[in-house]
C-alpha cells in the first residue's frame, strides 16, 4: 500500500516542497523515515503513532516506510508531522482525500492529535504557487498566513480527528485566496511608535540628513554629546519612511515568518521594520544563527532601519560582520551542512558620542572634555575605518541653544514626510525601467548615468576627493547622496550646492 503527499521546508527564509511518500508492506511492526532526515523529522515518528492512536484511528502494525525526497536535501523540523500522518492514513485505507492530489500539507502535532502552527509558512505556500500546487492543508493558526499568496485554497483544521471527520469535505466551499489585496495588517497604530519630529526642538540639520536619508535610503551616523537628541531624533525616523511596496510587504513578512515571530502570523508588515538590537547583541543574534539559520537583525531590519545606538559600544566582531550585509544587501551564512542566504538591505543609523566623555568638541564656556587625545582617539578607532566608509553622512549634532528649547517644536513628520514623497515620486520616474526605487540603490554603469555633474561640481569633487583622502566608495556615495539632494530640491541637474551639502556630510573622514 502506497501514497504520495507533498509537504515543505524552510531553506534559509525561502520554502522547499518534499514530496512524502509512504510505504506500508507486510513484515514486523517498523517505523522508519529515510531521505536524509534531521533528529528532530526522525522524533516524527513517536508523535504521529500517538497523535493517530488518540485519535482514534488505527495505527498499523505493519512494516513503514517514509520517504522524504530530494533525498539530497537535509530536512529539519517538525512541519512534516501532518503529512506524514495523512500518508499513513490513506495508504491504510482509513482517509479518502479524493481531489487533492495536488495539496501541500504542513503542521506539527502534539501526541493527543491536534495541530500546532508553524514558522515559515508564507514561504512555503510561495514555493507552493511556484511548482503550480493550488491547494494547501495545515494548522488553524497558519491559515491567513498562507492566504496571503493568491490563489490558492487554503483549508484549516484544528486536530487529527477533526480530519478523519471532515475526510472529502475539506476543500468544499473554500475559494482561491485573494492576495494581499483583502489581506489584514498590522496597523499603524500597532506598530508605529508614536513619535512625531514636531516634538524635536531645533536640530534643524539632524532632520534634514534624516530626510535626506529616507528620500534616498542612505545611512548614517549622529556624533554629538550626551543628551543633545541624538537617540530622541532615530526613534523618529520611521515616521517619514516611505511606505512599502506589496512585494516590499511580503518579502519583508516572509523574513518574520521564517523567524517565527509571533505578531505578526497571519498578517502582512505593511510597514518598514525599525531594529534596535542592544550593544549587547550577539554575532549570531546580530546575523543570523543556529545550525539551520534563523534570520538574525541584519535580516529583521530589511527594507527598514537598522538602528545601532552607541556604535562604539559594540563588539568590534559584531561591527565588523556588518561589511558584507550593508555593501552586499544580503548576508551568507555557511554551514557544515548548507550555505544560507538572507537578505539585508538596511538603512544603517547609528549614533555616538566623540569621545568617552562625550564633549570632545562640543565643549562649552561650562564645559570642557577632559579626555586625553590618546583616549579619544581610542574611542573612535572602535568603529573601524571601512565601516564609516560605507556610511553615506556623518552628521554632527550639537546641543541645543536655550533659546531654540524655548520656542518649541520645528518641522513635524508630516512636512517632512511630504518633501520625502516627492522626492520618491521622482525616483519612480527616474527609474521606471531599472530594478531599483532608492538613489541609495545605485551602481555601476546606472550610478555613472544618473549622476552626471557639471564641470564646476567635477572640478569640486575631484579637489575633495584629494583633499579628504576619499575612497572610491566614498566617492560614489557620495554622488548618490547629491542626486537625492538634487531631488529633494526638484533638480534635474546635480549643481554645485548639492554635490557641496552632500561632501560636508563626510566630517569623520576629516577627524579619524
Ligand atoms: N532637541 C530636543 N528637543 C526636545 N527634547 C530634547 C532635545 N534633545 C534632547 N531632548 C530631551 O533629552 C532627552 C535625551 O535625549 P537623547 O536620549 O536623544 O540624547 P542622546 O543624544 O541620545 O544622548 P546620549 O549620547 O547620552 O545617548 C530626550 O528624551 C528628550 O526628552
Ligand atoms: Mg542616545
């Protein structure tokens, strides 16, 4: 007796089908899964002879044989639980399933038969639609996770029994999934902070570099002393961050789902993440960790902001293992098993302070730093010259005169969100036919055609790019910078007085 199920596993953030066949023969009672199952797909077995046993159904004392393929492919988990419990029952003739022979069927079970949920479920449905499976059969709790893929028809149900009982029944009544068009999300009012730039006083060039910053999705770094605003006007961040695309949504939704983080099940992130890991973070919890990977922050802030308060704080390993995440927008993490990729693409913002005391000049008639020059300067060699490199402004923020305290509140997040959207619109047009939305985006051959200057800024970059000791990298992110100034200025050209706003936000490159 034979049947044949499909089921799925994660890879990294993205989904696998397996196909599940079972095999039951004649000879001794033998339970065994084969296919290059982990430990934790081998325990399958106890937990589905008891979810079956107490459920009422039979569970056959005969000779079988799971198969898990590609067997090439290590799998792990306990997603295939249910698949394997629906292959033993229709091949021992006790569930008839007449239609579904193209159904994904995923979920955990616990020993009295009912179905936990299950992480990774968007991404499974995905590679579902992908391999032209319409059909998908899993947990309650996963249902609107795996609605959120049109088209498909997705059946809940709470347990083993409930199972037996609806039998053919399952898919009746239920039409394809419309997508993320009907799809719940987390509301602003969920998520958002709640912080508005209007509760900021002064800090006028802070909030210029933080639109900047958004309008092009460059990163940056806050230096100034303590309590001048610096984490107050972050935190703000968000609320000028242009809203995500659908495909923006999902990507970003897969990456909470693999994670299993729980909120967000069943929901789709409409909006950017905001991550502030502690300076405490570990390299694992920072990049991803675990011998089958989860995603880590780097992965969690993708398509939002990666916020490092405190930057010298850090572990230098952990800031070192920033390099390849922020140039490359994707981190790989290498196994002895597999090599996994996730995506990172970030807006870094960080802060910190100039020196260990925090006044290095900042220093006031009350005030003056009283750290040596070798403790300051061992301060800032914290954060390594090729990370500050990758970073697109250095912005100093001073404290804040009385005056400007007094007379309150600037800008607020909705002026600001304003000029951000119309230089977005610009982008979109610009960039109509090329696979990028953010002049942060930019490279080679498009970064040399949309960031063309005229012979006066020429002559001005070429003068700064020797008299600050620039890098290349520097020197391109420094033009892309200049095309969102020129945008947020509704400019065509790049003129001067962009290039030159976008060359004073290199101050560290002058003090390190
Ligand atoms: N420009 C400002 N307008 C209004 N309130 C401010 C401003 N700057 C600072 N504050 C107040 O001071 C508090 C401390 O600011 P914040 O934590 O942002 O300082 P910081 O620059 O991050 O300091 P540190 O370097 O010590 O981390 C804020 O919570 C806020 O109440
Ligand atoms: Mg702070």
């Amino acid at each position: 007796m034979y049947d044949k199920q499909y089921a799925a596993c994660l890879h990294g953030i993205d989904g696998t089908i397996v196909d599940v066949e079972v095999d039951i023969s004649n000879g001794l009672p033998y339970f065994q899964i084969v296919g290059l199952p982990d430990s934790s797909v081998k325990e399958s077995t106890e937990r589905v002879r008891s979810a079956l046993r107490n459920s009422g159904a039979v569970f056959p004392l005969e000779r079988i044989t799971v198969n898990l393929a590609p067997a090439d492919l290590r799998k792990e988990g306990a997603t295939f639980d249910l698949a394997i419990a629906v292959g033993v029952l229709c091949a021992s003739g006790q569930l008839r399933l007449p239609g579904m022979d193209r159904c994904l069927i995923i979920g955990e079970l616990s020993l009295d038969g009912r179905l936990r949920p299950v992480r990774g479920v968007l991404a499974m449905t995905d590679a579902a639609r992908r391999l032209g499976i319409g059909q998908v059969l899993l947990p309650l709790e996963n249902v609107g996770e795996a609605q959120l893929i049109e088209g498909m028809r997705v059946a809940g149900i709470g347990s083993i029994g409930e199972l037996l009982q609806r039998q053919e029944h399952l898919f009746v009544n239920i039409p394809p999934s419309s997508g993320l068009r009907d799809a719940p999300y987390l509301s602003e009012r969920d998520e958002a902070i709640g912080e508005d730039f209007v509760d900021v006083c002064g800090q006028f060039q802070a909030k210029r570099a933080l639109t900047i910053a958004a309008a092009g999705f460059h990163n940056l770094i806050f230096i100034g002393p303590p309590g001048s605003g610096k984490t107050m006007l972050i935190r703000r961040l968000p609320s000028i961050l242009p809203a995500l695309t659908d495909e923006e949504s999902l990507e970003v939704t897969k990456i909470y789902s693999a994670a299993g983080q729980a909120p967000v099940q069943n929901r789709l992130i409409r909006q950017r993440p905001f991550r502030s890991p502690h300076h405490t973070v570990s390299l694992g919890g920072l990049v991803g960790a675990g011998s089958y990977p989860k995603p880590g922050e780097v992965s969690l802030a993708h398509r939002g902001v990666l916020f490092l308060d405190e930057l010298p704080e850090f572990p230098r390993g952990a800031l070192e293992a920033l390099r390849q995440p922020i140039e490359d927008r994707r981190v790989t993490i290498v196994r002895a098993k597999a090599v996994f990729t996730f995506p990172t693409h970030f807006l870094l913002a960080a802060t910190m302070n100039p020196c260990p005391c925090g006044i290095f000049g900042f220093a006031t008639r009350a005030s003056s730093c009283i750290c040596s020059p070798v403790k300051v300067h061992q301060y800032r060699s914290r954060v390594s010259g090729p990370l500050l490199d990758r970073i697109d402004m250095h912005v100093e923020v001073p404290r804040i005169e009385y005056d400007s305290l007094r007379t309150g509140g600037s800008a607020s997040s909705g002026e600001l969100r304003a000029s951000v959207q119309r230089a977005l619109a610009r982008q979109a047009k610009r960039y109509a036919n090329a696979p990028l939305r953010f002049n942060g985006e930019l490279t080679g051959r498009l970064l040399r055609e949309h960031c063309r200057l005229l012979p006066d800024g020429q002559k001005l970059l070429a003068d700064s790019f020797e008299a600050l000791g620039l890098s290349v990298r520097a020197h391109d992110r420094i033009l892309k910078l200049a095309r969102t100034i020129a945008d947020l200025e509704d400019s065509d050209t790049i003129g001067t007085p962009h290039l030159a706003e976008a060359l004073q936000y290199r101050c560290l490159d002058r003090k390190l």
